[in-house]
C-alpha cells in the first residue's frame, strides 16, 4: 500500500525554497516518495511579525546569497546571484500556486518561476515572470490570472492563517 504523501509547504518568494523545489521532482521519481505541493503567503505571518528576514541586514543577505550560490552549486541547479529580493508581489504568484495545484500543474509552475527567477533576475509573483512562466507550462495566463484574482482563492491562501491566528494554542503543540 502506498504511503500518504508528505506535505511540502512552501511559499513563492522564500529564496532557500529554489534548493527544494528545484530537486523535489528527481526525489519522488527516484524514491516513489510522493509529495502534496502546499502553497502559502509567508509575508503574511512575517508582517504581523513586523520581521522581512534579509531585508535590512545586508551581511546577512550577503551570507544568504553566498549559502544559497554554494548549495545551488553542489546540487547543479543554475543561479545568477543576488536575485531580486525581497520579492514585491509573491502574494500573486502563491495564488497562481494555489489554483495550479487544484488543476494539477502547480508545480511544473513554481519551478518555472523559480527558474525565471533564479536565472533571470525576474520575480515571481512580478511580469514577465508571471505570464511568461505560465506560458512555458502551456496555460492561459488571462485565464490563470483570472482565478487567481477571485476572492476565492486569496481566502484559500490565506485561510490556514487566520486558522492559526485565531488559535495559537496549536503552534506549541
């Protein structure tokens, strides 16, 4: 019997999710571990915290860039270093997620955003990341785009938030 997947959260615009989401397909067809890609708005949970890690610690981005560049490296993935951060518009790209991974495309998305990203200095969530990353999947991104903006799905995005928000007694549990 197979196992459950294990879910994988993450969130488009986290700089060290580029080391995961670029090798996590190569893992499952290597070990038939399965994963349940699971999108959410990190900044979010980070402005409540009034915290933007890097942001405003410039020997800490430099450390960042220089571990994620070593780790890339090691791992063969394809980086141009610094990439723009922190990324302006990741809250669109998490939707584009979200609604790609209820139709089944979520990932070959994200991986291709990352990769614009992360080879061409262009922030997800940002044009011509956006439309040009669902366009190398084959999507519609007028289409796309158009779902990701109901109210609908941000309240899916951001729905487990306020479920934790609401009960912090989980978060020590």
């Amino acid at each position: 019997m197979p196992a459950d997947p294990i879910d994988f959260w993450f969130t488009t615009g986290s700089t060290y999710s580029y080391l995961s989401v670029m090798r996590l397909g190569g893992l499952e067809r290597s070990s038939g571990i399965k994963f349940r890609w699971r999108p959410f708005h990190l900044l979010s949970i980070l402005q409540d915290m009034n915290h933007v890690p890097f942001a405003d610690k410039p020997a800490k981005s430099a450390y960042m860039w220089r571990d994620i560049e070593r780790r890339a490296a090691m791992y063969g993935l394809p980086a141009v270093l610094p990439a723009p951060y922190p990324v302006k518009q990741s809250i669109m790209a998490n939707r584009v997620a979200l609604v790609g991974m209820q139709q089944g495309w979520g990932a070959d998305f994200v991986r291709a955003a990352y990769r614009r990203w992360f080879q061409l200095g262009e922030e997800p969530g940002s044009e011509p990341n956006l439309s040009e990353s669902l366009r190398d999947i084959g999507q519609d991104p007028q289409a796309v785009l158009a779902v990701a903006n109901a109210a609908e799905t941000t309240a899916a995005l951001l729905g487990w938030i306020q479920l934790v928000r609401a009960t912090p007694s989980n978060l020590t549990r």
